[in-house]
C-alpha cells in the first residue's frame, strides 16, 4: 500500500505480514466485517501484524496490534532512522490509520520506557496518543481546546 509522507509528501510503502490486513487493505470496516465473519465465540478480537515501512529514508519495522474499537498499538519499532525530527515512519502509520478508519495508534509502555524523548516528540506535536504520557503530564492543551468547543 502506498501512502505519503503528512508534510514532505514522500513516497512510503506500508507492507503488513498478516492476512486480514492484506484482504482488506487494512480499512477498518473491511476487517471489522471480515473478523466477526470468522469469529463465533468473541466480538472482541484483535490482529497482530508486522509493518514494514519502506521509503526513500530506507525501510523500517513495526509490530502492530490493531483492535476491534478502532484502537492501534505499536508494539515494536525498528525505525528506517533514528532521527526524531526527521522520522517520516511514524508520521505514515499515523496519517494510514486515520484515513482507514482506525484511531490514532499508541506506542506501548515499553517502548516508551526504552526511547521516551523519541514517543514525546510525537505526543506533543499530536502525531500518536498516549495513554501513558496522558496520566504522567496530563490532557494535551490542544485536545482539551478541541473538546470544549
């Protein structure tokens, strides 16, 4: 799947190892659809995939967790570069979930434990939530802003 970059418009691929997400197209409702199809016993399902993230910057990898209320976990990340202000990955899979119907995705605890400065540099510009970093400094003013209006 290609997508672009939110601010320089570069070419990025998005290729998921899991087989739902490659059905799909990884849209939301698609999968949504598919999942309750095949699921009997539980509404409540969640598809675990790998993301690999390829773009002129070189290719990078995700492990995902994508859940049935729209919710997006990163549960690994090796980055294409490390470079915070120059990270086009995490901009990609951002921008991807939102225009296929998934909420905006959530590094895990660990990972923010491993490279906390790299995760708050994109919950403060609002490229990834943070239920963590929402209990640690509290509502990011921008949101708070959005909600009361």
């Amino acid at each position: 799947m290609e997508n672009n970059d939110i601010n320089n418009n570069i070419e990025v691929d998005l290729d998921f190892t899991d087989i739902t997400m490659v059905e799909t197209e990884g849209v939301f409702e698609e999968a949504n659809k598919k999942m309750f199809s095949e699921l009997t016993l539980n509404d409540k399902w969640v598809i675990k995939t790998n993301l690999i993230i390829s773009s002129k910057f070189g290719t990078g990898e995700m492990v995902l967790d994508f859940y049935y209320d729209k919710k997006v976990f990163v549960i690994g990340y090796v980055p294409s570069m490390k470079d915070v202000f120059y990270n086009s990955d995490i901009q990609a899979l951002s921008k991807w979930c939102q225009e296929n119907g998934w909420k905006i995705p959530q590094p895990h605890p660990d990972l923010i434990k491993v490279d906390r400065e790299f995760w708050k540099h994109f919950y403060d510009t609002l490229i990834i939530d943070c239920d963590y970093f929402d209990k640690l400094y509290g509502k990011r003013p921008q949101l708070e802003e959005e909600e009361n209006e």
